[in-house]
C-alpha cells in the first residue's frame, strides 16, 4: 500500500462516517404541486480537498432516477430531461434532487446514495430519503362580465379542459384539447400553456377542470361571475337562498350567482 492508496483509504473511511452520522438519516416528506418544479432535499459531508466531485446516486424502489459521477450523468426513462443535480451544487455538498414538471406518477419515495472507492470495490453509502407528494391546482375565481378569464394548463401533461355550469350538476362539456386546432369564435386561444376565454359572461360561471392524458385532474377552477349588485337586491334575493345548493360555501358569490341565473332565465 503506497501513501496515495492509504490517503483514499483514510479519505473513504472518513467519508462513511461522516455520512453515518449524518442527522438527515430519517425520512423528509416534501410536496409539490403538479406541473411545477420540485425540489428533493439532500446534503452530504464531502471533503472537497480531492479534485471529483462526489458520485450521486438517486433511485425510488422501482426505478434509477439520476446519477451523477463527474460530468457524466444519466437520467431514468422516467425522468429523461427532468432530473437533475447540478454539479456546481453537489461540489458544495448540496445533493438535492431537481425534477422539473412534476408528474402524478412521480409520488413516492426516493433515496439518495453516495459511491465511494474505486471501480472494483464501490461502497454505496445511504444518504437520504424523501417521501415526494403531488398535488393538484386549486383555484377560485370571481370576474366581472367581459372580462377576460385565463386558465393556466401549468404544463404540457394537460390534454383537455372540460367545463361544468353552476346550475347543472351532472354533465361536463370539452372546451378545448390539446392539438384539436379548432378555430371557432368561442374557442379559446392557447399562449403560453394558458388559455384565454374572451369576454365572460354568466354562462361562464362553473367549474373549469384541466385533464391529463389519464384524466386525472391538474387543476380545478370555481369561477364565479357577478355584477355590482345594490346592498337592497341582495336583501330580497335572501329569500331565494334556499333554491341555491352553492350557498353554504360561498354565500355572497352564490347570491350573486343566483340573481344572474335568475336575470339570464327571465331575460333570455
Ligand atoms: C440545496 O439547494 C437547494 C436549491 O438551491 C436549496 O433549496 C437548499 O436549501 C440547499 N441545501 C442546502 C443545505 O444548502
């Protein structure tokens, strides 16, 4: 054993025990919402007295997710061109895991691990382990008739918007789909991952659900559409309350509702 090899040996064994008793040994639960990014923690002791930087492993129970050993790095197929942990991080010890338009699919639990030693006698060393959540988009809006409503898709994963009226509460109808290319008056434009609805109007009040290809919804949006109504008209709608089942949750809005349902009924 010349003086180099007992170096890396001492370096390694040092290593094992620093990540040993490492505190962050138990489980962190992190959540994200769908579409966006997220970030899986993780940090490591590494002696950045040698050139390389530390090999990065990170895995769920059924798949490689990333790996990095220097500049090479490789990614799950899962995970192609969404997983990352940029070298200039890890060379700080920051081996956090970056996923980029987070899935459904991607729940769960992950766990990172350190390679130490040469080829032939590698070590994996456990670093951490994080339980991941995704959740979904939840929104309420309220808008003024003719203005402008915009529903973000938030990622490409979104295939179809579909659209429930307030006063209905069974059917749904489809208001877009990804590469459908209709152009009709009422269509919605798309930009940006956002659509735009042009000049709402009672009608457009209802639930607006965007779909990904499992029909799994990314997000829900409640909009609600009201006109300035006087402080008066409010006091006689009260009495009609009883007709609205939306009143226990939003009761100002629903109220509101209520009268232009009644006002689009008797004008039509
Ligand atoms: C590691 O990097 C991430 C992303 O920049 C950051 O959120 C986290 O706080 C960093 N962790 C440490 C221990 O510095």
């Amino acid at each position: 054993m010349d003086r180099s090899n007992r170096v890396s040996a001492f370096l390694m064994l040092w290593l094992l025990i620093c990540v040993g008793a490492s505190p962050l040994t138990m489980v962190v639960h992190t959540s994200s919402k769908v579409g966006l990014p997220a970030v899986l923690p993780c940090t490591v002791a590494y002696q950045l007295e040698t050139a390389h930087t530390p090999h990065i492993q990170w895995q769920t129970i059924r798949d490689s997710v990333f790996e990095r050993m220097g500049e090479e790095l490789f990614q799950g197929e899962a995970y192609i061109d969404r997983a990352d942990v940029p070298e200039e991080m890890l060379m700080r010890g920051n081996c956090s895991l970056f996923l980029r338009d987070v899935r459904f699919s991607d729940a769960g639990t992950y766990e990172s691990y350190l390679v130490v030693g040469e080829s032939s006698i590698k070590k994996r060393v456990f670093i951490q382990s994080v339980q991941l959540a995704v959740i979904d988009h939840k929104t309420i809006k309220s808008m003024k008739p003719g203005e402008e409503l915009i529903l973000d898709l938030y990622t490409h994963q979104a295939e179809q918007v579909i659209f429930q009226n307030n006063d209905d509460d069974t059917s749904w109808s489809v208001l877009w789909e990804r590469g459908a290319g209709i152009s009709k008056k009422d269509y919605p434009k798309e930009r940006d991952d956002k659509l735009i609805f042009r000049s709402v109007t009672a009608s457009s009040a209802g639930t607006y659900k965007v779909l990904d290809s499992q029909g799994l919804a990314l997000s829900t949006m409640k909009v609600a559409v009201t006109e300035p109504v006087l402080v008066k008209e409010t006091n006689t709608l009260q009495r009609h309350s009883a007709l609205g089942k939306a009143t226990m949750s939003m009761p100002p809005l629903s109220l509101i509702t209520l009268f232009l349902s009644f006002h689009v009924m008797f004008f039509k």
